[in-house]
C-alpha cells in the first residue's frame, strides 16, 4: 500500500464517527468505505484507470496527452502555446470506472490563467439520450469548476463554481448551480468532496458542506474527468495576448494529488 493512502487509513481509524480528519483531506462520512483511488504515485498515467478524453481540437485549443504528466506523486495538467496554438488535456475514467451513488474526493491545486479554466466533474455517458428523465439519462456534476478571472476580467481567483446540468447541451439544456464564496481556492491545495445520495447532492470544500443541490439526481454510473480548457473572451476572460509559455516553462497548470471514491457500507442487519 503506497505511503500516501496508508497514512489516510491509519488516521481516519483513530477517529470517532463523523469527526473531521486532520491530514489536508475531508471526513468520510459515516458508513461509507474506500473502493477506488489513483493516488497518482507512478511516473505516467495509470491506463487502467484513466484514458484521454476528446483528444485534438477543443474549444480554443487542442487536447494532447503531453499535456498530462505524472511525478513526485502528483497528476499535472499543463496548458501552454506552442507553435501559436495552445494546448491543453484531459483525462476521464470512462469505460474503466463508473459508478453513481457514493463519496467523491480529489486534493487540488488550481493554478490557472485568463482565458483558461479547470474542473473535476462527473459525468454521464447517456446524458441527454432522454429528455426530460435525467435519472434514467444522468447529469454532468462539476463538484469544483475553477477560474482565475470572469468573462468582465474581475479578479475570481478565490472561488469556485459548483453546477448541475442535464437533458443535453441543447435548446432542452437545463441546470443550476452555485458560486461560492471568495475560500483562497486559488493558492495552494484545497480538497473538494461530492456526497451524491439517491436524494440529494451534497458539495463539500475543505471539509464543509459548501453546497445541498436541489434535485433532479442521477441514478446511472458515470465516470470522472479532470481537465483544463481553454476559450477565448468566454467566462475565463481573455487568453493572454502572449500565450501561456511553452510546456517546459508554463506556470498554467491543475495540479492533483489523489483522487478516492467511497461506496456505502450496507447497513448491518
């Protein structure tokens, strides 16, 4: 067992029901056991668990796997122009891990630019198929979508967006959501955790309950994503007239040190 999950179990054994850990990560809620991580403590990504997801052109820029790295027990995701194009990546667990009711959390470093934005999200293979029936179709759930600047260029870096969507990305789109409060999102790691429950979707930051989404609930697997993207004079605001800097050198990155998954303990009888 890699250093990193064994001293998250050692700890999270010493302690009462419901009380909080101390170790830079959220409570598991009472009832609920560990059933699949990436602690991200290899030298490249683990293929088993993750694949790149709507590789080449995106939005404003062009999703590539050498913008994923792998090292010193982190995940990376670096955005960077080359060449006049930027690029950017993106990575998912789709038709390797997805599952629907359960305790999500992922310990993030946001380190993102103008014109650019990064998220943790779930999402549902079949989102949109049924309009109308987002149990049955699923939803997209971005437990942390963050940005340095908003379309107007004000200064954002401090908060985070938390949204619900359903019935597609068309004229039937539907969705809500919340910004959050100005939590210093923007510098260092902060742990971001989802509670989705057959009733309700509870959003947590940093060990508080920051968001209780309204229904509609998905009731269908769906699988992770971590991201960047990038999209000029859009909600990010204005991509830098210099770019971002090349691969080597760029500052814009999502920095990730674990993603976990808890399934519930079924109630004893």
């Amino acid at each position: 067992m890699n250093q990193k999950l064994n001293s998250f179990l050692l700890a999270a054994t010493v302690l009462s029901a419901g009380a909080l850990l101390s170790c830079n990560t959220l409570a598991t809620p009472p009832g609920y056991k560990l059933a699949w991580a990436d602690e991200f403590d290899g030298t490249s990504l683990d293929d088993t668990k993750w694949g790149h997801r709507d590789l080449g052109k995106r939005r404003d820029a062009l999703n590539v796997r050498e913008a994923v790295t792998v090292s010193g027990g982190r995940l990376a995701i670096t955005t960077y122009t080359q060449d006049g194009k930027h690029h950017t990546g993106m990575i998912c667990t789709r038709d390797k891990f997805e599952r629907s009711v359960g305790y999500w959390e992922a310990r993030i470093q946001f380190q993102d630019s103008p014109g650019e934005w990064s998220a943790f999200w779930i999402h549902s293979p079949t989102m949109g198929r049924s309009i109308g029936d987002p149990a049955a179709a699923g939803m997209e759930i971005d437990v942390i979508e963050h940005r340095v600047c908003d379309q107007k260029g004000r200064d954002i870096s401090g908060q985070g967006q938390l949204t619900l969507h359903w019935d597609g990305y068309g004229k039937d789109h539907k969705s809500k959501g919340q910004m959050t409060q100005d939590l210093g999102l923007g510098s260092g790691f902060h742990t971001y955790g989802l509670e989705w429950t057959e009733a309700e979707y509870r959003f947590y930051i940093d060990d508080k309950l920051t968001w209780t989404a309204p229904t509609p609930v998905s009731k269908r697997p769906e699988f992770i994503i971590l991201s960047s993207e990038v999209k000029n004079k859009d909600w990010a605001g204005n991509i830098p007239e210099a770019g971002y800097g090349p691969r080597e050198s760029s500052q814009t990155k999502m920095l990730v040190d674990y993603v976990r998954f808890y399934e519930r303990v079924p109630a004893a009888k």
